[in-house]
C-alpha cells in the first residue's frame, strides 16, 4: 500500500507541473487529466505483476463512467486513454497501456492538438460543477501540504 500511495503522490506532483492549459481531476487514488493533447484517465499501479488485471478492470470502469458523463456536456467526446500508472521495471500487458512515471509528463504532453480551448472550458465547468460522475476538482483531493497556485489567470483557471 506504502508504494501504490508514492506513485499517487508522484503522479500528483507530475500533474501539477502540468502546463496551465490542462485540468486535473481526482476520485480517490484516480486521476482525470484533459489539456490539448488529449484526454487521460490514470490509475497508479497497486503491485503490476499480481494486481494489474484488477487495475485494468477499474481503470476501464473509470474510462466508461468518465466517457458517458462527458457525452452529457459535450457536444463531441475526445477518446480517452486510460493507464496505468508504474514506477520501476516497465511491464507490459495486453489488457492495459501501462506509462511509466518517468516518462507520465511526455505522455501526456506530447503530441498533436486534438482538444480545443472551448471543449476544455467546458470540462472546466462540468468538472467545478461536480457534474463528472464522480471527478472532483484537483485542488480538492490532493494532500493538504501540496503547493495550490492561488492565482486565477485566465490560463491557470484551466488547472482548477
């Protein structure tokens, strides 16, 4: 439990060093994380080798109840990757895309525009709303010592 709460923490760090233009989203140990180059449900990997098959499960419960409640404010719905999360020896399956967390930042920065600023004001807004079955606002689940940017650019209140 001790190393899946370490991957949390480390994949929280790497979210909010995101660029501005991303949201974050959390529900329990799941991240949600929406910016230009696409749309991403995380889940840190529990032990990869035993428990990756339970991981895959939940993950792709999350994708589905995340996908239907976006349909609900969207006009169209980007694809969303679902990963999991690991740190260490890279494993691979058939069942799940697996990132490593060295590599989450490039993951999820990397790669063509596929999402617009219109379609991410309004994730921003369903998900400041409670309206995303579930995901809640970033700053409202990480760990009470992170650093919170109290600025409200209108760039940084993407991230919110």
């Amino acid at each position: 439990m001790g190393t899946q709460r370490s991957i949390r923490l480390a994949v929280d760090a790497v979210l909010q060093a995101l660029p501005a233009a991303y949201l974050v989203g959390g529900q329990d140990d799941a991240r949600f994380a929406i910016g230009p180059t696409g749309a991403f449900v995380l889940l840190p990997g529990t032990s990869p080798i035993r428990a990756l098959a339970r991981d895959a499960d939940r993950l792709h419960r999350l994708a589905e109840v995340t996908r239907n409640a976006l349909c609900d404010h969207l006009t169209w719905v980007p694809f969303l990757d679902a990963l999991v999360v690991t740190a260490g020896d890279l494993v691979r399956s058939t069942e799940i895309t697996v990132a490593p967390l060295d590599l989450l930042s490039v993951v999820l920065t990397e790669g063509p525009e596929v999402i617009d600023r219109p379609t991410l004001l309004a994730v921003r807004d369903a998900l400041d709303a409670g309206h995303l079955d579930g995901w809640s606002p970033i700053a409202a689940v990480i760990e009470a010592d992170a650093r919170i940017d109290l600025c409200d650019t209108a760039e940084a209140s993407l991230r919110r």
